[in-house]
C-alpha cells in the first residue's frame, strides 16, 4: 500500500560540514554488511578527516577505541588561504600519524598502512576512501593527489579492480561539484597544469543523504546552503516521511551538533 502524501511530515534542518561527518560514520557503522565484515573479513579505513569518524565508529563496535585518536588521521588538507595554520608543523605533526585503521577480523592491527596489506586483501573485504570532490549526478568522486606515484587511492584500486575488493566512499556534501569529474580531471592532469592532479572513482558513495536515509528511511533533499558564525559551508537538508522516522532523524541530527 502506498503512503498517503498528506500523512508525510516535512522538515527542513541545517547540519554543518563536520555534523554532516558524524552522521555519515554513524550510519557506515550501523548496515549489517559492514557489521558482519567487521567479525568476519578485513576492512581498510583510509586516513581522513570524514574517515577519522568513520575509524572511530567501527573500533567502538569492536570494543577498541580507547587508543585511536582523530587528530593526525588525515594525510592531505586544506586551510584558508593566508591562514597561520597552512604551515602543516603547526597544525599536523607526521611523527603522530600512527597509520590506516586496519581491523582483521575484529582486531585492530595497529601502524599499518593500506600499503602493507593491499596485496592481502580480497573479495569481500572492504576498503573506505575519502574524497575532495563529489558529482551528485552521477555519484562519481575526485580525489585529489599529491604524490607522484598517484597517492593511496592508486593503491587502493589494485585491491578494488583487481579481486573486486568493495570500496566506499563517505563523503560530505560539503564536497559537491557542479561539473562532470572527468572533464575536471583531465585538465587538472593535463601537462602545463598545477597544483593537485585528481583520480575520478566510483565506489559506494555515502553522503548525508544516503546516512539518513540509512538509519531512519527518510528521504532527503539538499535545498540550500550557506551560513555566518560557523555555519559557513552548511546546507539545509529537507526532511520528508513518517512523523516518527522525520523526528528520528531530527534526534540524529541534534545530537551530531555535541
């Protein structure tokens, strides 16, 4: 039986990129493949700043978070042009970066990087990846490189296309773009050009819209964005379902704001 359109309540919140991060975590941790993989295969959280919440999340389903810290959980970032904090010794300490999560059946093998176990890993285990870019269209992700020898996602994708590994990509709207990502990659890669090349990937794009719909089966609809006094780069989510699964999400998001 279909639902009753007038029986749908409709609500528009605000969640800010970094509320955007915890709800995305909240709901990778909580589908039952990612559960059952936790017990039973090998998962690889790429370092990351949505990644750091995502690591965090599944170490709390095993049990072992007490030691993990987000605070060097990133390889690449940005800063506001001129900011005192683009000098990366002030804010990013290499020394503290500990490593990729790597969780092996329900172990958390510590100091190891997606480098020293992609070449163990196979169908059916899973491998998470953040991204810089995202096209809503056709939920394609860029990911921009660094490293001359094509950075972390190289090497994730040998395991990815090679034995058919499952790649997801948790990634904020804060992230979307309004272009196709293969035309932006060829001229970000093109000889003469600066700055980051970009890899386009596609993969099991996570974004808040997919999170929530995830933990409570509401559909949702980025409306606008924008905001002063911390909210610069937030955006309004329209809300639309059964009143008891709209104030579920309502409750998820409020209580990503602590």
């Amino acid at each position: 039986m279909k639902n009753d359109s007038n029986s749908l309540v409709h609500r528009q919140l605000v969640v800010t990129p970094e509320m955007g991060k915890k709800i995305i975590a909240r709901a990778v941790a909580s589908l039952p493949q990612i559960k059952q993989a936790l017990t039973d295969r090998t998962i690889v959280v790429v370092a990351g700043t949505t990644n750091g919440y995502v690591a965090e999340e599944l170490l709390e389903e095993i049990g072992q978070a007490a030691e993990f810290s987000r605070r060097d959980f990133f390889r690449g970032y940005t800063f506001p042009p001129g900011s005192k904090t683009e000098n990366k010794e002030t804010y990013y300490d290499p020394e503290g970066f500990s490593g990729d999560v790597v969780i092996r059946k329900g172990v958390w093998e510590r100091e190891k990087t997606i480098s020293e176990v992609v070449g163990s890993l196979e169908e059916g285990d899973i491998i998470f990846k953040g991204a810089n870019a995202l096209y809503l269209e056709d939920k394609t992700a860029g990911i921009l490189i660094g490293d001359t020898k094509g950075g972390t996602v190289l090497k994730a994708l040998q395991a990815v296309i090679g034995r058919r590994v499952d790649f997801y990509l948790p990634v904020g709207l804060e992230k979307r773009v309004p272009q196709n990502l293969n035309k932006t990659a060829a001229s970000l890669n093109s000889p003469g050009a600066s700055g980051p090349r970009m890899m386009v990937v596609q993969g099991k794009v996570i974004t808040e819209i997919e999170a929530l719909n995830i933990l409570t089966g509401v559909q949702v609809e980025m409306t606008a964005a924008g905001g002063i006094e911390g909210a610069e780069g937030s955006y309004y989510l329209s809300i639309s379902g059964e009143e008891r699964q709209v104030k579920k999400a309502a409750d998820i998001i409020s209580e990503s704001c602590s």
